[in-house]
C-alpha cells in the first residue's frame, strides 16, 4: 500500500509514520483497490492536524482532525474514516445497483455545510472516444452540458470544453510545453467553429482537498484544475443530488 507522509510546521519521525500505517493497514483491507493514501500532519495554533485523504474503489474519502497531541488527532482521524467507510458499504449493498447512474445516486453524500471535516466525492473517468472540438461544442449543445472534457485522437491529451456567458464556447487545451494550457474561444458560424481568440490559461495546482476547499469558497458549480498527484487536468464539480463528483482523464 502506498502512503505519501506530509508535515508542514512538524519535525517528521519515524514513530508518526508507522503508528500511522499500521492503523490504515485495516482500513486498506476493506477496499478491493486502494490508489493512493496522502496523509498530512500541520501545527497551527497550538492545535496538530492529522488530514487523510483515501483514493480507493473510484471513490475518495477525506478526514481532517485536530488535537493539542497529534496521536490523538491520528486516532481520531482513523476513527472517522472507518465510520465512513461503514457509511459506504452499507449504502452500497443495501440496493442492487442496475446502471452505472443508480450507482451515483447511492454513494455516500457529501456535506453541505460551509465547511465539513468529511467528504465523500464521487470519481467519474472522461470519455475514451476521441472527438475534435467541433463535435465537443455539438455534444454540449445537444445534452445541455454544463462542460465536456474529452480528448482529440491525434493526441490523446483531454481537453476541457463549457459554455461562456456571451454564448460562446471556451475551449482549455494543454500546450506543448508541459504543464502550460491555452483558452480558445470559438463561436457557432454557418454550422462551423470559428475562432475568435486564444491565449494561455492558468491552471492552479492543487491536492484534492484543496481543491474542495477552493470550489466551496467560490460557490462555482465547477473547478477545473491541475491535481497535484498525476499533473493532468481535473474537474471538481457539484453534481445535481448536491454530491461532489470529479472528473478524471483515463487514458
């Protein structure tokens, strides 16, 4: 099992680390496929943080806790991710799934408060199909997407396609500079795509959690972003149950 330990304002000891892994031993044990564990410990006001975010089954779960001693934050911490564990299996097997969209509707929901130490965030893969950006723009106006990520076959890089509020449409692609992504701004002509602009676009870089924490300040309905695990594109988003979903490359 991966885990990936950060202290930020802590000194990092062996003891913290193992005390840590062998506890999350039980919970890996639960999952039938664990992506990645990142566990962070930070000192801030005299209170020690323990937040672990748990990759595992296509879903994340994220617990954050604090203490004046960070064993008991660790502790406290675990205990709440098992409760939310238990949440989630008992929710998946009280119904027999029948579609991938029951499936959805079923997983754990997520908190609406203003800030919530639990988040449950539901993980969708992009579409395989390739598609050009003609064809993007045409799907959101046919299903009335509120954004489209997909990727061109000669590149296999996923782009991100939405709605602007002048009626037309912003497409984020990745450049050829690593790490780089430009706007193109197209608009319907004559049943064609017509650009209108282009120019580059900043993409912040953010964990998972700090991208929850960003899409909950600024109340938009998505957040398109670089996560700082795999360096591609994501998009956070609120799905209409009010549950957080993200959206992922899969290829």
């Amino acid at each position: 099992m991966s885990v990936s330990f950060y202290f930020k304002n802590l000194e990092p000891t062996e003891g913290i680390k193992e005390h840590t892994s062998e506890k999350l031993e039980k919970v890996r044990e639960r999952f039938h496929h664990v992506e990645g564990i990142d566990v962070r410990f930070s000192l801030e006001r005299q209170n020690q943080i323990c937040e672990i975010t748990v990759r595992a089954d296509s879903t994340v779960f994220h617990v954050e806790k604090s203490e004046k001693d960070l064993y008991a934050a660790i502790d406290l911490a675990l205990d709440t991710l098992s409760t939310q564990v238990d949440k989630y299996h008992k929710k998946i097997d009280s119904r027999t799934l029948n579609s991938d969209e029951e499936a959805a509707q079923i997983l754990p929901s997520f908190q609406t408060a203003a800030h919530s130490e639990e988040t449950v965030i539901n993980i969708y893969d992009a579409p395989v199909k390739p598609m050009d950006d003609f064809e993007a723009a045409l799907q959101m106006q046919l299903h009335k997407y509120r954004f489209l990520m997909y990727h061109e076959a000669d590149k296999k890089k996923y782009s991100l396609c939405f709605l602007r509020p002048d009626g037309n449409y912003s497409i984020i692609k990745p450049t050829e500079t690593l790490g780089q992504y430009e706007e193109n701004i197209f608009k319907f002509k004559n049943n064609k795509l017509e650009k209108l602009s282009v120019s580059l676009y900043p993409l912040s870089l953010f964990t998972i959690p700090e991208a929850v924490e960003q899409i909950r300040e600024s109340n938009h309905e998505y957040l398109a972003f670089v996560n700082e695990e795999s360096r591609r594109m994501n998009v956070l988003f609120y799905a209409k149950s009010g549950q957080l979903g993200l959206k992922r490359p899969v290829i």
